[in-house]
C-alpha cells in the first residue's frame, strides 16, 4: 500500500495576526491566543509563537476570560514576564483570551510590559469581526498580496475613524476570482465578491443594511480610482442601535470612500507595495 502524502494545515487567520505581532515587536518570546472555536466546548491554543498549539486552557486563562481580568506575572524560572489578557472583537465582544511573555531580568519595567501586551491586544482586538474570523483561512487567495497601498488607504481610515468596526476592499485586480477583497481590517484576503458586492459594482447604486442581530450597520458603495472609474466596491461598517441616524453613517462612508478614490491612481495601483 502506497502511503499518502501529508498536506501541511492551511493557515488560519489567528495565526496570521500572531505572525504579524511578532515581527512588529522582536521582544516578544511567547504569544499564544485562546479561544473556543465554532461548534466545539473546549477552549484551547488555536494560534501560537513559541508556544503549545492545541493546549487545552488552564484555569487561569478560563479566568481572565471569565472575568476581563488581566493576570501577569514573573515565570517560576524568572526570565519571562507574563501577561495574559481578554481578547475582544471589533465590537469589544470577548472571544478568548491572549497571552504574550516578554524576556525578563530582575529590574525590568514590568508596567512597560504591561502597556506593550495591552497595546498589542488592542490592535489585534480592532481586526476580530468575531470568534469565527479567527478560525478562517489566510489569505483566501495567495495571489492577492499583503502590506499593499490598498491596505495602508484602510488602516489610515480606521485610525481616522475609531468608532469604525470594519472596513473591506473589493477591486478588480487580475486573479481568478472576480472583485475579490484586496484589504480589510477582518483577513479575508482574495475572498471573492459576493452577490451584494457585485449588484454594487455593477449598478453603481449602495446598499444599506444591518445585520441579523441589528447591532451592525453596512454602507457598502462603489469605489473610484482618483479619475473617476469604478474599480471595485467599499463597505464599511459600524456599530448600530436602534435610532442611530442611518444615513448620516452612510454619508460618512461615503466621504471615506472619496478619500481612499483620491489617492488610487487604478485599480492596479491598489495591490502595489504600500512604499
């Protein structure tokens, strides 16, 4: 009997933000993200650096999720620093827990510590549209590249807009799948359009809606390049309760949406380096 190759696991999109945070901060020695994924009970290490993937969570970490508690410490060998977090969703839902550990010597600044994971939770927090974003695979297409000009035009407008939860990008870039998301604050990189995103594109007219629980409202509208053509589609979306003033939200994506047009020269343009 002839044995069968072995394909390696496919990325998921937590491992992706990990990978991100260790080469952005050369200090962290350990990270690890604890999460129940979709359909099972048990909460384990579903992405990692240097640390246990596939470990149950221990009590501590059920803690912290339990109660948005942060637990920190020295290690029992003294040489890391420990700080282990909530981690939230773009709407500050829990949906697991995160645990970075710093190298350590007697007298370090252990409050700097602190401040690093917390602003490394954070940043990671405002790219989770829910606990199963995490579990998704990364990038949906390799052909569509990363650290684009495209995906610089979105960070910048979610820095410029903090009550923003998600923003994506669709634009007709040459892969097999049609519009597919060329940035986003969510992965889905290379995930195709989908039949909304295309009615957009293709009538030129915007979708308004909220989600099926009604805490999330979409503008999702066509996208220009700085001359005027349509090159793909932009939604944006943000949190929503009943009263909020649904098309003054919509005219603010709109003028987010002229924004980013302005600095596209094409559609092409896009999926050039951010430099």
């Amino acid at each position: 009997m002839c044995a069968q190759a072995t394909q390696a696991p496919k990325k998921i999109y937590a491992q992706e933000l990990v990978d991100r945070v260790v080469a952005a901060h050369p200090d962290v020695a350990v990270i690890e993200i604890h999460a129940t994924p979709p359909k099972t009970t048990e909460n384990v290490v579903i992405a990692t650096y240097n640390g246990h993937l596939g470990e149950k969570a221990d009590p501590e970490d059920l803690d912290v999720i339990k109660t948005g508690k942060a637990s920190v410490g020295v290690d029992k060998a003294g040489d890391r620093y420990e700080v282990n977090l909530p981690l939230f969703d773009v709407a500050h839902r829990t949906v697991g827990s995160i645990g970075v550990a710093f190298k350590y010597k007697a007298g370090d600044d252990k409050a700097a510590f602190d401040q690093e994971a917390t602003n490394i939770r954070d940043h990671m927090s405002r790219r989770i549209s829910h606990v199963a974003n995490l579990g998704e695979k990364a990038p949906f297409d390799a052909a569509v590249p990363a650290d684009t000009l495209a995906q610089k035009l979105v960070d910048e407008a979610l820095d410029a807009n903090k009550d923003v939860l998600i923003i994506a990008v669709h634009a007709a870039v040459p892969t097999k799948a049609e519009y597919p998301i060329v940035a986003s604050n969510i992965g889905r990189i290379g995930k195709p359009a989908d039949e909304d995103d295309m009615g957009v594109i293709k009538s030129g007219k915007p979708k308004l809606e909220l989600n099926e629980s009604g805490d999330r409202f979409e503008s999702l509208g066509v996208l220009h390049d700085a001359h005027g053509k349509v090159i793909g589609a932009a939604g944006v979306v943000f949190a929503y309760k009943k009263g909020d003033d649904r098309q003054a939200m919509h005219q603010r994506a709109e003028k987010m949406r002229a924004v980013m047009a302005a600095r596209i020269a094409s559609a092409d343009a896009l999926v050039q380096p951010a430099h």
